[in-house]
C-alpha cells in the first residue's frame, strides 16, 4: 500500500493499526513476566501490600498499618525496589490502550466532522485502504479488550494498578480512574465458565460509537475488503478466503451484542458467508475461539449456527476432508518425489503447483481448527489420525518449501533467461532468413525473397518484445509461425519445420516466464499461511519428537515446517511495516524468539536422548570398562580388551552420532528476523539437558539428615565426586561425536548453576532481591532449573551444603586445632572436618562451588555483624541503664592511679554488671569466628588448587597484586603525581584473587558504621568474662573449652578480632590497652602481695594466649603488643 502524506485519514488510522499490533505484542510479553507473588492470592503477610480496589476506599487506614509495622514497612520498601520497574510496564500497558481507546474515538469523530478534507465516515469505507484500517483498528481494540482479560486476569491486574497507584503517588497519574473502571475484576478466568453477559459487559467500559460499528458490520458482510477471491477463486474455499473477515466480525459484534442476542437474519447471513462449513477461528495468531461454545448464550448467533452444527453435516465434511487428505497426499508424494519438480516443470506447471498448494493449506485448515474443538458434542464426529495430519503437514511445508526456492531463483534469473529465449528466437529466424536467401552454398534452396523478408521483420518483432504485455504479442508470432508451415517450400522440408517449431518452443517458454511474477509468489505465501495454528501446533510437539527419534533426518522436513510457521509474523507485522514504526523491531524480535522457542521445543529430544543413551555410556565406563593405566605389562593386556563392553560402548556411541547428524543437516534458516544455527541450536540444547542433569545430580546428593550417624557427610561428597566425574569423562567422550567442546561447556555451565544457586542462597540476605529475570546466571534459553526446599533453613543444595559444614563445625561440639586446620569433637577428639574434607569439597563442587561456600559464608557475616549491631543498639545504645554503666567504667579505667590500688574487684563488680550484654554477643562473636576459619580454610584450598594447576595463573595474580598495592601506596604518598589505580581493573583482580584463594578473610570489611565510643570496653568485659570458662591445652597450643562450657578458644578469638576489624583502628588500640591494663593490674596485685609472676591468675594467663592468637590471626607484631604489655610478662607464656 503506497500511502502519501497529504492522505491525513489514511495515515493516521495506518498508524492506529501499527500501534494496535504492536501493543497486543507488548500484551503478549507482559503476560509471560507477571511477577510470581501478584498471581495467586496475597498471603496472610502480604495482604496489605498485594491490595486490590479495596484498597482505594480505605487507603488511610492501610498506610497506617503498613507505617506502625516495622516488618510490613521493610517489606514494602522491598517490593517497591524489586518490583516497581515491572509494575510501571504494566501501567504502561493500561494506560497504552486507554490511550488507543481515546485516539480511536478521536479519528470517528474527526471522520463525522469533516476534519479530513479527502474523507467523511462514509467515503473512507468506500476507499480500498480505508475500509481494510477502519475494521482493523476496532478489531484490534477488541482483540485487546479480550487478550487482556484472558492473559493478565482481572484480580492481578488490580493488584498491579494498586501497587503502581501506592509507589508512584496519586499527583502523577492523571488518567488513574479511568483506567481503573476499563480494568478492574470482571470476574473472568480463562478456560472456566463465562459470567453473566460476558463479554459485552466489559466491551460497554470502552463503547464506540453505534452508527460506526454498524456501518463497519454492514461493510465486512458485503465486500471481499482484502480481496482475497483473487487468491481463492473456488466457491468451495469462500470461508477460506473469508477467513481474515471473519476473525474481525466476531471480534466487533460484541460491541453491538444486539445483532448476537436477537437479529436473526443478520446472523444467518453472516453465519452462510463466513462460517457455513467452519465453526471454530483463530481469531489473532492461532488463538482459537469455538463458535458453538462461544455463541451458546445469544440465541440469534445460536440458531443460525444451528444448521452448521447439525451431525450429518460434520460427518459428510469430515468424510470429505478424509478423502482429500487421501488424493492430496497422493498428490505431494508425486510432486516430492527427487528429480520430478524440476525449474522446468515449475515453469510449465506453476498454476497447477499453486493451485495444489492452496487445496492442501484449505483441507489442513479445517482439520486443524476443527479437530482442536472443545465441543463435547461434536468432538467425538471429528476423528482424523495425528500422525495423519502430521505427515500432510510435513509434505505440505516441504512441498512449497521447494517450490519457493524454484520460484524465488526463477524470478531472479527472469530477466536473463527472458533476454537468452528472446536472442535465441531472434538469432534461428534470422538464420532461416538467410537460408531463403539462396547464397547458402550448401542450402541447395531457390531464392525466396518474400519468406527471407518474413523471417528477417519477425525477427525484428522477437528482438523488440519486451516483458511487460508482451503476452499477445508473442501469441501472434506464434500463430504466424504455424501459418507459414503450411507453404510448400517449408512444408517439405523437415529440416526447417523442426527449425521452426525450436522457435516456438522458444517463444512458448518466453510467455511461461512472463506469467512467473512476484504476485505468483506473494500468492503462494498468502494460501501457505499457518499461523492460525500456532497454538494447535504446540499440541504436536509430542509427535514431531517422536518422529525425529524413529528417524533423525526427518528433521530436514522439519525446517521446511518451521519456516511454513514464520508466517505468524505476517499479520502483526505488516501495518507496523508499512507506517514504518519503530515498534517493527521489538515486535518482530519478540516473535521471532517466540518461533525459535518453538523449534527448540521440537528440537530438544535430540540433546535428551543423547543424554539417555550418554547415562548407558556412563554406566559401562564406571562399572564395566577397565580404565588403562600410563603403562601395562603384555601380558595383561588381554584383561582390558573387554569386547563385549566396548562394542556396546561402540553401538551407544554410533546411535548418539546419528542424532547429531540429523539435527546438523539442516542448514542455517530465518526464523523471523533470528538466523538459527543449527550447530547453536544442538550446542543450545546440550547445555539445556546437561544442565537439568547435573543440577538433578547435585539436589538429590547433597542432602542431610539431622539423625544421620557416621561420618555422613564425607560419604555424601565422595558419591557427589564418583557420579559427577564419571559424568564428566562420558561427556567429554562423546562432545567429539557431537562436534561440540565438552570441558568448555561442562566447565561453564557448571560454574554458572553454581553461582546461580548461591545468588539464590544470598538473596536471602538481601533487601533487594535478584530475581531471575536479573540474575546473570539464569537464562531463558538454557534454565537452570529450581526444586523444592528439602529443609526450612535453605533454598537449594548450596545452603544445605554451607549449613551442614557450620553445623559439623559448631564451637559448642568441637574443637579448632589451628596447626592441624582441623575441627576434633570435645569428647572423642575424632577429626570431624579437617584438610581432607576440604580437599573432598574440592573433587566434589569444584573451585566454583568452593568460591560459592566462600561467597556464601561473607553473606552470613555480614548477616551476624548486622545483627550485632541491631542488637548492639537496642541494648546498650538506647539504654540509659548500661550508657551510664560504661561511662563509669571508662572513668575508673582511666584513672592515673588504677594500678597503684587494689582495684581488682572492681573487674569483677563491672562482669557482674554486664553479664546479661556479654551473654548476648557472646554468640553472635562465635558465629563470627566460626564462619570466618571456614573462610579462610576455603581460601587456604583454593590457593592450594591454584598453586598446583594454574601456577603461571598464580605467579602472574602475585605479581600484578604486589604492582597494584604498590601504586596505591605511591598514589597516597604523591597523588598529585601519581593516580589512583583503575577501579574497574581493581574490581576484576579482585574477583581473581578471591576465586584463587589469595586472600585473607580476617583482614576484610564487611559492614561500614558509624563509630561506637564504648566498643572496646564491651569488647573487654565479653572476653574477661568468658575466659573463666577456657583454659590452655599445651598439647594442642591452644585454648580449648572446659567441660561444663560450650565455648572454643579460636572461633572466640577470630570472631573479637573480626568484630574490632570493622572499626577504626584505634579502638582495637583501646582495646588492647584494657586488656594490657587488666593484666598488669594482676601482676601487681602479686607483686604487692610478693606472689611470684608464675602464680599469675588463670583469667591472666588465658587472656595472655587469648593475645598471643589474637596477635597470631590478626597479624599483629610483637612489638605492638609491647606497647601495652611488658616484654617479660609475654616471654613468660613463651617459655
């Protein structure tokens, strides 16, 4: 449609239709994404949050409920950071289409006012173009009226306008309440039982105006709008060529129900032009609407259907259809068999192959709608075979598919074969001209000057014969040719007569060109079209499956298949085309990804019988086949011949081969606008399936009971380490059969289920989640697929795992050897986890997996570290009580003669006064501890894995690590002159570094905060307190728990230095002063009463190994320690 600007109504009802197709695409999309928590019913918890329109009338009072609730208020915010760019697409949606609606009422009115010079209501519809826009732009706005309320149902959509109403506030929306009385509730759910009146209740929300649907009603009964008798010229074929027409009068009578309920005689006529042997549409990209379900209520539209539906009318049309499924078939058989469809016999035959076309896609059609129907009644008359159909099908796409090419090479060699024919035709008559000259030695022919003058002017006519009407031209030559065969000196000659009738054969070749145009084509696209079958197909997924296992070079039918599909794009597409919109690419996007998710459905029982066979090639290389060692003896290779095993490894390994060759013959296609590879697609589907398997494999190994007994744990991590390595090695020896790189592609993928189950694990850490249309771990493509929660705590395998290691290492149940890296139980003194557990989570889950444990602990640290400082605040920050408590302490401490006094009571008074504060971070510091040795033995284990496969990795992370700290410190020493390193290099040689285990946990800061003055005096009553309850193991170098307690020396020593570490370095000074000045007041207490220092208090002696390990893990000097406590007192611990 060749539109120009000054034709105003034209265009701007083109761009109506545009946005129409592109707004019920966005429709589409939206639908797919609705956040989770809006679909089902709210929650207890929720339901002040996931409010309806009740919310509109009581809004004050849910605010305040919301405000006054500390968890409902965190919550809140957290839906409003994590949801509200979705929910504000969805308003878009809404307000887009109320927004067409008012356009829509606009242009009518426009229309009637005379405001288009060319236009009032009347002529437009008279004008070709403009009666095909004026139905669309009101069918578009009914198919979104029903899309809408079948796709995004009406209680989520008042949930959505709520939350958009509650975070973007009431002064931006200016359009609210409208939008609210099109969109709220109709009570509809799709695939139940209509209410009352439905649909035209809802169409009444939006009403256009009566005089215009009733004249479009009238148009779309009378006219053939898009001309479509040209392309279906049978009579038989009429609701065929109706079928667009039709989709459109069903849609826009329900804005004048009417008609439906009580005009019978508009129904009948309507009903014996659309649907006289048809009852169930598409009426939009193969959404299907039955006619006898949908037409039920109105008893107009029920009685004129009434004849279609009658039995003996469905059986003699199915018998029909069956028969012509027969001959069809027949028919395509021919035409497909290798050699017969030639170009040459295109040429010859191009209207009888169109012609086949069209009667195979009109029979298809109706089996296809019709056997999809849900029409209790009638469904049992409809029996057709699927694989029947299916194979029609199969022959149909395959069919046009060749003819297409033929017809596409033809056209564009048209014009060289036009100029050969016509050079060659023109060349011979001249020879022949020659010939009658009689100056031809060898001619032996009288001079004949009249059929020389004949044969040299038709020449000349041939040489001037052009491709446009050139039709009855060459018919005439063709008929002056035949004529002058008769003449006797031509009649006996045979020679010449063959000459000649080469001629014709040339000209009749000529007028077959010409009649190959693009019309012929376009046409064969509009009778090959399939798109009302879009949804039906997604039913014969199941057999297409089947059928490429029976035979995986079937898939070459399948192609054609998929690219018959494409013509989903044609509708949506062609108005957003010709008004040359920028929606044409995200419309076009989004339904091309939709085709390819569809050929990957079909597609994806290769990569899963693969992997079927691939669990059989597992097995024999695990249990059966012996793995050759470097070196053997001849003698005892006899005992790794194994045969029978191999050959069977041999026959699984051919039958995997094959699959792969099917899928790899076809060759690259456009979907759409998406170019599919069909080595991408295999590849894409391997990953699919190898990651479904692994993540299979890691949920059903890595769980644990609390009553487990034995070392249960270790077992579990061995049998994950045999199933996932034998895995591996079965992949890695097939990826050569499958043309694919396999430890690449396990590598990755495993690394990426990893990192997605611990994003899932540390969302729960997180206010604002990462969902996974944000994680850069999930794919749509390739999905990494979630299961049920085994236990309360955890999410997935990853937190089970992290879970049950804190729970093996509990400081209540054991013990921390730092020189052995090992926990021992307090009672038996068995190791429980040591560096051979660490090494077995590293055969297990890898680097990645031991990365992810690493990730995941940081988050519970900092998860405590809040938690400290919640609680931190809530007892001593807003208590008055302890404030004053503390400052008198600090008063008393820093007193000048504190240690020329017997103040030693005064520790004890103050312990006593804080033992409730001490006891409640007690805890808190020992997950703190324990969590953080758990890090640092991780890190220890991946430095250990790095050093021994990646040593030049290692070398050269060292080495740019030393390059960077030493910029840094020129940077803070001259930054004038020298810059601050690049943050994003930084970034990444972070990420490194902490993947290779070149990292100290201690030294990291987890949570930023603002000063807390009395921290070191906390700090100091929670360790003089609790010292009582360790005491030093010489043995084990180490402080250990007594038996009453439930304490452990290291964790309680990490966990006070990890607490420090988070604060400015001077209060872990303070820190250290308090602790030196408690145990100089104890050495002078003996000193006065004349005690030898040996005879130091136990808390002294403990607190003196207490800062010997504290200085150890803190990586503090000795001499720093001097600062505060004299030398000899330390050298006595050493000795």
């Amino acid at each position: 449609m060749d539109i120009e600007e000054v034709n105003l109504a034209i265009v701007t009802s083109l761009k109506l239709s545009s946005r129409g197709n592109a707004i019920i695409a966005e429709l589409f999309r939206l639908s797919d994404n609705i956040p989770e928590i809006y679909k089902n019913e709210p929650e207890k918890i929720h339901e002040f949050i996931l409010m309806d329109f009740q919310y509109l009338t009581q809004s004050g009072f849910v605010e305040n409920q919301i405000s006054e609730n500390p968890t409902l208020s965190e919550m809140d915010e957290q839906f409003q950071e994590n949801y509200f760019q979705i929910i504000e697409r969805f308003y878009w949606l809404f307000e887009s289409i109320y927004i067409y609606f008012k356009d829509l009422l606009k242009f009518f009115q426009d229309l009637k006012n005379g405001i288009f010079i060319q236009f009032n209501l009347e002529t437009f519809l008279m004008d070709a173009d403009g009666k095909q826009l004026m139905c669309e732009i009101i069918y578009l706005f009914g198919v979104m009226l029903l899309f809408m309320d079948q796709k995004i149902p009406g209680p989520i959509r008042e949930r959505l306008l709520v939350a958009y109403f509650r975070y973007q506030g009431q002064n931006h929306i200016e359009t609210f309440d409208k939008i609210c009385e099109i969109w709220r509730n109709t009570g509809y759910i799709h695939k139940e039982k209509k209410p009352p009146n439905y649909p035209e209740i809802f169409f009444e929300r939006a009403p256009l105006p009566k005089e215009v649907i009733s004249i479009v009603i009238n148009k779309l009964q009378s006219d053939d709008i898009y001309s479509q008798f040209k392309t279906y010229p049978h009579t038989e074929h009429q609701t065929t060529a109706y079928a667009n027409q039709a989709s459109m009068i069903y849609i826009i009578l329900f804005f004048s129900p009417e008609i439906l309920q009580s005009n019978s005689s508009v129904m009948r006529a309507i009903v014996d032009k659309f649907f006289n042997d048809n009852y169930v549409i598409s009426i939009y990209i193969g959404e299907i609407v039955d006619l006898s379900i949908e037409w039920d209520s109105y008893k107009a539209a029920k009685r004129a259907l009434k004849n279609v539906l009658k039995p003996t009318k469905i059986r003699k049309i199915v018998s029909s259809k069956k028969q012509e499924l027969v001959d069809l078939k027949k028919d395509l058989e021919k035409y497909l068999t290798e050699g017969f469809m030639t170009e040459n016999y295109v040429v010859d035959h191009v209207q009888e192959l169109i012609d086949c076309s069209r009667r195979c896609n009109v029979a298809l059609r109706w089996v296809l709608l019709h056997s999809s129907t849900q029409n209790k009644k009638v469904s049992n008359l409809i029996t057709f075979d699927r694989i029947q159909v299916l194979n029609f099908l199969l022959d149909i796409a395959q069919f046009e598919f060749l003819l297409k090419e033929h017809l596409k090479r033809l056209l564009k060699s048209k014009d060289e074969q036009w100029e050969n024919y016509k050079r060659e035709a023109s060349q011979s008559l001249k020879e022949l001209s020659e010939y009658f000259s009689g100056e031809r030695s060898l001619a032996r022919v009288e001079k004949d000057e009249n059929i020389q003058n004949w044969f040299v002017n038709l020449s000349k006519d041939v040489q001037e014969l052009e491709t446009k009407n050139a039709g009855r031209k060459i018919q005439s030559l063709i008929e002056g040719i035949e004529t002058i065969k008769g003449y006797h000196q031509i009649d006996g000659s045979l020679q010449i007569k063959q000459f000649l009738d080469f001629v014709k054969s040339l000209l009749h070749q000529m007028i077959k060109i010409i009649n190959i145009k693009d019309e012929t084509l376009a046409t064969l696209s509009i009778v090959s079209d399939v798109s009302y079958g879009w949804e039906i197909l997604e039913k014969y997924i199941d057999l297409m499956q089947e059928c490429i296992t029976r035979d995986p070079d079937s898939v070459i039918k399948l192609r054609s298949t998929f690219l018959k599909l494409s013509s989903i794009l044609d509708l949506p597409l062609s108005r957003i085309n010709q008004s040359k919109s920028t929606d044409f690419v995200s419309v076009s996007q989004y339904y091309s990804s939709e085709l390819v998710g569809y050929v990957q459905k079909v597609l994806e029982i290769v990569p899963k019988t693969v992997f079927s066979k691939l669990k059989e090639i597992i097995n024999l290389q695990i249990n059966n086949i012996k793995e050759i060692p470097p070196q053997i003896q001849r003698d005892q290779l006899k005992d790794f011949v194994q045969l029978e095993a191999r050959n069977h490894l041999s026959s699984k390994t051919n039958e995997v081969s094959r699959f792969t060759k099917g899928i790899l013959a076809m060759k690259k296609t456009l979907v759409g606008v998406i170019q599919v590879d069909p080595k991408e697609l295999l590849e894409l589907g391997i990953r699919r399936e190898l990651v479904k398997q692994i993540a299979e494999i890691l949920h059903s190994t890595i769980f644990f009971l609390k009553s487990g007994k034995g070392n249960v744990f270790e077992q579990k991590l061995q049998d994950l380490s045999i199933k996932l390595d034998g895995f591996r090695r079965s992949f890695e020896y097939i990826s050569d059969y499958l043309n694919i790189y396999g430890l690449q592609i396990w590598l990755e993928e495993f690394s990426r289920i990893v990192n997605y189950n611990v994003e899932q694990e540390c969302n729960s850490f997180l206010k604002k989640k990462v969902y996974d249309e944000q994680s850069m771990f999930q794919s749509k493509s390739v999905p990494i697929p979630k299961f049920k929660k085994v236990d309360s705590a955890s999410i997935n395998f990853m937190g089970r795992l992290a879970r049950e290691l804190i729970r093996k290492t509990d400081p209540s149940q054991t013990t921390y050897i730092h020189l052995m890296s090992g926990w021992f139980d307090q009672v038996k003194g068995d190791e429980i986890v040591g560096v051979k557990t660490f090494s077995l989570l590293s055969d297990s889950i890898g680097v990645a997996g031991l990365y992810g444990l690493d990730k995941l602990y940081a988050f519970m640290i900092v998860r405590k570290m809040q938690i400290f400082l919640t609680e931190y605040k809530t007892a001593i920050t807003k208590n008055t009580k302890f404030q004053t408590i503390y400052e008198e302490i600090e008063t008393r401490l820093n007193e000048k003669t504190f240690e020329d006094e017997n103040k030693s009571k005064i520790y004890a008074e103050y312990c006593q006064k804080t033992a409730t504060i001490s006891d409640s971070f007690l805890y808190i510091v020992m997950q703190i501890g324990q969590l953080q040795i758990l890090r640092r033995q991780i890190s220890n284990e991946l430095n250990f894995i790095c050093k021994l496969d990646s040593n030049i990795l290692f070398s050269a992370l060292e080495s740019m690590n030393e390059a960077f700290i030493s910029d840094i410190q020129a940077h803070y020493q001259k930054p004038e002159i020298k810059p601050y390193v690049n943050d994003s290099l930084l970034s990444e040689l972070t990420m490194y570094l902490d993947t290779c285990g070149m990292n100290d946990p201690l030294m990291k800061i987890y949570v930023t905060t603002e000063p807390i003055q009395e921290l070191p005096l906390v700090i100091l009553f929670l360790v003089i307190s609790n010292l009582n309850q360790l005491s030093y193991n010489p043995r084990l170098c180490t402080l250990v728990g007594t038996k009453k307690s439930k304490l452990d020396g290291v964790p309680f020593v990490v966990g006070i230095f990890t607490l420090l570490k988070q604060f400015h370095s001077s209060h872990l000074e303070r820190f250290l002063d308090y602790l030196g000045q408690y145990i100089r007041v104890d050495a002078y207490q003996k000193y006065q009463k004349e005690v030898k220092i040996d005879d130091l208090s136990q808390n002294s002696l403990n607190l003196l190994v207490f800062l010997e390990q504290f200085s150890v893990f803190g990586d503090i000097p000795q001499k720093v320690l001097q600062n505060f406590i004299p030398g000899y007192i330390i050298d006595y611990l050493k000795v």
